[in-house]
C-alpha cells in the first residue's frame, strides 16, 4: 500500500488532498469503536436522537455552499448538481428525525430484533 494517496480534482488535475491511507489495524480499530459506541446510542432517548438529526441536518444546511464545492471538487460534478445532493442529505437526516416517533403499528419480540406489523 502506498504511503500516501494523492487526491486530485477531475475538472483540471490540482492537488486537492494528500492523504495517508488506512491500514488493516487502523480500519480494525474503528470498527471496534463503531461497535463500542452503539450501545450508547441505542440508549438515547427516541425525542433526543430526533433533535441530534435535526441539528446535524441543520448543520449540512450551514455549510451547504462549503460541502458542495468540495463534492464538486472532488468528483467534477456541476455545482448545482452537488448542491442538490447536500440539500438531499439534510433532507434525509430531517425525514428521519421526523419518523423516530412516527411508528405506528404493533410490535412483537423476536429472536435478534423486533418485527414492526403496519395496518
């Protein structure tokens, strides 16, 4: 694996990043503090992960123009096209916000989750 990887605009060939690539241990180690980290969301409160998803989708609307040029930047796509992909993001993270507490239906324990039955 090389020692560093060079990240380059598509549009005119500048260097945008240079950046070092992660290992086996260094994605290992992530993945175990992705795993250690679940529990502790898994207990936030439904109305508190809906206001964590709404101020992280407020916060991709903040720094919209900021997110488009560099998805622009680093995959060449016109800027109104990565503007509509960041309000598309925030859009989501807002929908989802909005559902935490919108489930309806009968839930039923079963073996490694629970089954959600709508009418």
């Amino acid at each position: 694996m090389p020692d560093e990887l060079t990240i380059l605009n598509p549009a005119d060939e500048s260097v945008l990043a240079r950046v070092r690539p992660a290992g086996i241990e260094e994605c290992d180690a992530a993945v175990a503090r992705a795993a250690a980290a679940q529990p502790g969301w898994y207990a936030v409160a439904p109305a508190d992960r809906a206001r964590l998803l709404r101020r992280f989708a407020g916060l991709v609307e903040e720094d919209g123009e900021d997110l488009a040029r560099i998805e622009t930047a680093n995959v060449g796509k016109p800027i109104n096209e990565s503007r509509a992909d960041v309000a598309m993001v925030a859009e989501v993270f807002h929908f989802y916000a909005g559902a935490i507490d919108k489930h309806r239906g009968a839930t039923v324990p079963v073996a490694g989750g629970v089954d959600l039955t709508f009418h």
